[in-house]
C-alpha cells in the first residue's frame, strides 16, 4: 500500500514513527527474502516500502524531527 503525503501529515509524531519501525522492518524482511532467492511475487514491493520511508521521513523533517 502506497502511503500518501497528506495522510502522513495527520499522523501524529508517535504513530509516524511507529509507521517507519515498521516499515523499516518490512523492507528488512524484503532484502532477506531476497538474499535468499525466494522473494518471488514480493520482488516489486521493495521499492515501494522504500519510497514509503523517504516520505515519512520527510514529512518528520518537515517537522522539525530527526528519527
């Protein structure tokens, strides 16, 4: 699922961090699976979840925040 900037920016801090654990988490998950050769239908997922990160990384700097 593709977040939207705007829907990043009614979050509040916590849930925004909360929201990049776990996404750093998924993407973790992704690059084993691919390590190993097994990633299969996920393969085009991995740079979404990073895409993900950068924009919630950037609406945290928007903020003021560093994570």
């Amino acid at each position: 699922m593709v977040l939207k900037g705007s829907s990043l920016r009614k979050m509040d801090d916590e849930e925004l961090m909360e929201k990049l654990r776990e996404l750093r988490r998924e993407l973790l998950r992704l690059r084993a699976l691919s390590k190993r050769g097994t990633i299969g239908k996920e393969a085009g997922l991995v740079k979404y979840v990073r895409r993900d990160i950068a924009r919630v990384l950037t609406v945290l700097r928007e903020r003021g925040m560093k994570p």
